[in-house]
C-alpha cells in the first residue's frame, strides 16, 4: 500500500509534493538572483565605502576590477571604462579611498559587489602616501637623478610657457620677462587642474620638445611650466606619471614654477631647475638686460684700460731710461778729444812723412848723374852679349814631341775595328746593324749582315724567316792618316 503524507505537514517524503494551499512555492535559482539582486539594489542603490585597494587590474575593455578591504571584510569592487577615463589619479594597491556607487549581486558566482562610479582618496594622508609612492618608483628609473639635469641657456632666444592662458601666471611671467629681459614668448594653453589637466601638460610639453628646427615658428630654448598655487589636490596634476616622463624626457631645458615656494611636486623633481614661483621662473630663464648693458660697458672700459696699459706702461720705462741715459755732449766729449788729437798726430806725421820723402829724393837724385846710367847701360849690354841662343834648345823638344805623335797614330791605325777586315775577317751584325759578339747572340737573330772588307753580305738563320736585310754596297776602306801615302809628314 502506497504511504500517503500525514495531515501534519510531513514533507519526508521520497517525491515532493506541491500542495495548492501551499505558500513556500519552491523558485527557480535564476529567479532568487534576480529577487536578490533587486533587494539589494534597491537597499544600497547609492552607498559610499571606505576602505583599501587590494587586487587592482584593469582589463583590455577598459573595465578596472579590485577590492576594498578592511581588517574584517572584504567587498569586490568594479569601475566600467566611462568612469576610470575620469579618474584623477592611478589606484594603486595599499590606498585607502573612499569609492561611492552601488551595490549589486553577481549571479554567476553567487557574490555581491560594489559598482564604482566615482573613487577618491581618504584623506590628504592617502595622497601623500600615494605621491611617497610614485615618487620612490620614479626616482629608481633615474628620472630625478642630479647628472641627467641640463644647464640653462644664458641668454635663450626663445621661451616656452606651459600654463593657462587666463590666469594670472602667465600675466607675472611677461610683465617680468619685459622689466629684466624682453624676449619671444611662446604659449602652449593647457588646463592646470581637473579632469585632462595631465594630458594636456604633458602634450604641451612634448609639442615644444618635437618642433623641427626648421618650423616657421622658432623652437623655444628653454621651456617653463608655470601655475599658481593651491591644495595638494589642486597641483595634483603635476604629479602624475604621464607629466613627469614628458618633462624627464623633453630635448630643452625645463624650468618647473609650480604653485607657491612651499609647494612641492614631482615635476620639480623632473625639470632641470625648479622655481618658487612662476615670477622667479622668469627671473631664472633671463639675465636683467640693465645689468648686461653695464657689465659690457665695464667689459669696453677694461678692454680699453687693458689696451692702453701697455702702451702707458711702456712710456713710463721709456722716460725712466731716458733720464738715466747720460748727456750727448758727456758721451761725445772723450771721443772729440781723441779726435783732435788723432788730427794733430796726422798733421804731424804727414809733415815728418814728408820732410823725409824730400830728404830720400834728393839722396836718388844725387844718384841718378849721367855717368852713373851710362855705367849702368854698359854693364848690362855686356851681360846680354854673353847669352848665345844654342838651335838645339829649340830642336829637341820638336823632336821628342814628333817621335810621341807618329807612334800614336800607328797605335790608332792597328786598333782600328775595320783593320782586321783586310786580314780576311768579318763582323757579324744584326738587323739593326749592331756588332754581335757570341753565337748565342746570333741564333737569337732571324737575320744577319756579315760587313767584309769590299763590302756586306746578308744571310738567313731560319730558312722560314723573312726576307735578310739586303747587302750594302762596298765602301772603301778607311786608310788611316799613317797609311796614306798622300799625306805628308808635318816634322818633314
């Protein structure tokens, strides 16, 4: 007998059985989550969460996931792409913030969590903390180290300004640029607080830092990025990543005059010279142009002095000398009194010169009578008598040079190289007509001339060589001065 449930509500039973007066209706899964989750966002349709970031990630889809938790509980977080674009810093894990959105449930894990749409720092602790950190991981890259700062240009052509161009940051920077050093201003407008801010800063900055040289607008020497004071919320922008790279990695100069002297920001750290204010700032960028015009004319004065120091200098020495030159008249005075006595010598040593060449021709004259030339004359002639001219002083020179001549010129006729010609020799030459000393030498040659006393003779050493040089005709035999019968002796 089948067993049937009791009036008592037993629901023991092996199959469940759905009674019509029954209120527990049994739901669907999918129908508890959907009543859940609209119990719940109706409960918390707007709450505000404090607590700390844990598990931050973003997702390609733009979509950031974390987790706000504190010593007891944990909520799981999500932020969609719309609202992380307005966020004004990174979330990091370890901050506290305070996230404000709603709850909901998510039915496919079975959890709740909290759909952010706005999320702030709890606190100007949680910012500075947050700065602490950025600061520290940046400065372990290198961006703020001391040896990558640049000098700034002494006198810069050009100065670009980074900064609102309705404030009153940009009206102090030109008033105090004109009062020391009227220069070319370029302005690169950009917003310095709020959503966008660090976007556009950062561009700025990278749009100086990327001008061609050649642009029609010329590239600023030294940049300066100015804004005027505030709460650490307020200068927040200066702060983030995005501008400090662009200032760490900008090609010019960066001067960073961000809010009052108090104020600190990352880009102070980044920039190649920080400013107190963006008054100082301009103060830096330029010299006072009065100042400039009075050291180069105490520069020219120097210069002046400096040329004509010498010149005084040497006028000083020159007199100083001339005082202790003596007189011309003490330095003369010896030599003038040598001199007339050098003249009173010369007058008496001409006159004593004289009177002795006059006593000397009178003792010549003396000598010179007539009797004593004619004396002279005769014994010269009996010298000239004694010396005899002998024809053989003349004659044995002639003869011993002629005997020398003849022998000579037999010597010349013997060794002359046609001589041997009317012997019955021959010279053997080649086709260019020079004597050939050795067979090898002639049975290199195609052709030979064979020179005999009456005449030449050509003959082939190769049966297939070409035509031999044709003989030349006889030519007499030279006959030799000794040999010449027509030739007359010149000692006959």
């Amino acid at each position: 007998m089948a067993r049937t449930p009791s009036s008592t509500g037993d629901r023991s039973g092996l199959v469940a059985r759905v009674e019509p007066s029954d209120n527990a209706q049994p739901l669907s899964i999918t129908e508890l989550s959907q009543a859940l989750k609209r119990t719940v966002e109706d409960r918390f349709g707007h709450v505000r969460v404090r607590g700390e970031l844990s598990g931050v990630k973003r997702a390609a889809s733009g979509h950031m996931y974390c987790a706000l938790k504190d010593d007891k509980a944990v909520l799981d977080g999500v932020m969609w792409r719309g609202s992380t674009g307005r966020l004004n810093f990174a979330p990091e894990d370890g901050l506290e913030v305070i996230a404000t959105g709603k709850l909901t449930t998510y039915a496919g894990r079975s959890k709740y969590q909290i759909v952010i749409d706005q999320l702030e720092l709890a606190g100007e602790g949680a910012l500075l903390a947050l700065l602490e950190k950025t600061r520290e991981r940046l400065a372990a890259e290198g961006l703020f180290a001391e040896g990558r700062k640049r000098r700034l240009p002494y006198l810069p052509r050009t100065i670009g300004v980074v900064t609102s161009p309705t404030g009153s940051v940009i009206r102090d920077i030109l008033h105090r640029l004109a009062d020391r050093f009227p220069s070319h201003v370029l302005v690169w407008p950009v917003l310095v607080q709020g959503q966008g801010a660090a976007e556009q800063v950062a561009g700025a900055v990278r749009g100086f830092s990327e001008m061609p040289a050649d642009c029609p607008v010329p590239k600023p020497d030294v940049v300066i990025v100015a804004r005027g004071g505030g709460s650490i919320e307020d200068l927040w922008s200066f702060n983030e990543e995005i501008v400090v790279r662009a200032v760490a990695e900008c090609t010019i100069p960066v001067i960073s005059a961000v809010g009052h002297e108090t104020d600190t920001t990352l880009v102070d750290y980044a920039s190649d010279r920080r400013a107190p204010t963006p008054s100082a700032a301009a103060e830096i960028a330029v010299p006072v142009r009065a100042d400039l015009v009075a050291t180069l004319a105490d520069l020219d004065n120097r210069q002046r002095r400096a040329v004509l120091r010498p010149v005084e200098l040497g006028r000083e020495r020159l007199a100083a000398r001339i005082q202790r030159l003596p007189k011309a008249q003490n330095v003369l005075q010896p030599q003038a009194q040598r001199l007339d006595e050098l003249s009173e010598r010369l007058r008496r040593g001409l006159t004593d010169r004289a009177g002795k060449g006059r006593e000397r021709l009178v003792g010549i004259g003396a000598r010179m009578s007539p009797s004593m030339l004619e004396r002279q004359q005769d014994t010269a002639q009996e010298r000239l008598e004694r010396v005899r001219l002998v024809p053989a002083l003349v004659e044995r020179p002639l003869r011993d040079r002629r005997d020398k001549l003849a022998a000579l010129t037999r010597l010349a006729s013997q060794l002359h190289p046609e001589k041997p010609l009317e012997r019955g020799y021959a010279i053997v030459r080649d086709a260019a007509g020079a004597a050939l000393t050795s067979s090898k030498a002639a049975s290199e040659e195609a052709a030979l001339s064979l020179q005999f006393r009456d005449g030449s003779l050509g003959v082939h050493t190769d049966p297939k060589s070409p035509k031999s040089p044709k003989p030349e005709r006889a030519k007499p035999a030279r006959a030799s001065k000794a040999t010449n019968p027509a030739q007359d002796d010149l000692f006959d």
